[in-house]
C-alpha cells in the first residue's frame, strides 16, 4: 500500500503574497452553498497574470449570491457591466446547472478569460496566521 506524506512545512501552504496591486484573470467559478444553504458562494477562479513571481497564484473569494452590492465592483474590475432589464441588474453572463445544487453550475458569459485588476491586503486568517484578501476590485468601466 502506497502512503501519501507531508511535512507541517508542505501542508501549510504558499506564504501570502505582499500587499498591493495585483492584475488577474477569471477562469470560472466553482459555486457552493453557503455553510447555512441560504446563499450560494460563487467561489471566482481568479489567477494572478503577468507577473514574474506570482504567475498563476490563485486569489480567493467567495462572491456570496447575497453580497449584491459587490456585484457591480467584481464585475466591473474585468470591464463587464451588469445587465440592465426593467430598471433591476442581472449578473452578466449565465449559470446552467440544476437550480437546486450549485456545484452543477456551469458558468458562460463575457467575464471568462478578462483581466482585471485588485488590491490586495494581508489579513487575519482566523488559525492564527496571514492570509490574502481582497481590498477592492479596479474597475475598468
């Protein structure tokens, strides 16, 4: 039998990034419900781009269906506006999946592939280390 090992060092993952300005791409999103199921985290797939030390890095956030009002903030970072019909906004683009189990959700739209740009911060992890947050998203509209 094969024994997959680790040491504390590996587990503990990649040290966060400095703060600062930091140009990303959207590859997708891998939504879940949220820990009381009321809400649906949309869970971005962002990569840090064009940048020699940290290429590829992956950003969390989870982009809470709820959270509406960082819709226009997120989406605007990778120059997409929101959809206006009838005087309400729609998320651009659209998730086709089972409505009931939002790890079925397969996302297309305009936002796949953009770069944009966010601020990074270092922040409190809540285990007792540092962890990378989003400050703010760069809007290119």
């Amino acid at each position: 039998m094969l024994r997959l090992t680790a040491s504390k060092e590996e587990v503990k993952g990649l040290p966060p990034m400095p703060e600062g300005l930091y140009t990303v791409r959207c590859d997708g999103f891998k939504p879940k419900y949220s820990k009381d199921k009321q809400s649906v985290n949309l869970n971005p797939v962002l990569k840090i781009t064009n940048n020699a030390e940290y290429n590829d890095r992956v950003i969390f956030e989870n982009l809470n269906t709820k959270a509406k009002w960082v819709w226009k903030d997120f989406c605007g970072c990778f120059g997409v506006p929101l959809v206006e019909r009838n005087g309400d906004y729609e998320f651009p683009g659209e998730f086709a999946g089972a409505d009931d189990n939002p790890e079925s959700w397969q996302y297309s739209g305009p936002i796949l592939g953009q770069l944009g740009q966010v601020m990074l911060i270092q922040a409190d992890d809540t285990k007792g280390g540092i962890k990378n947050a989003v400050k703010s998203w760069v809007s290119r509209l």
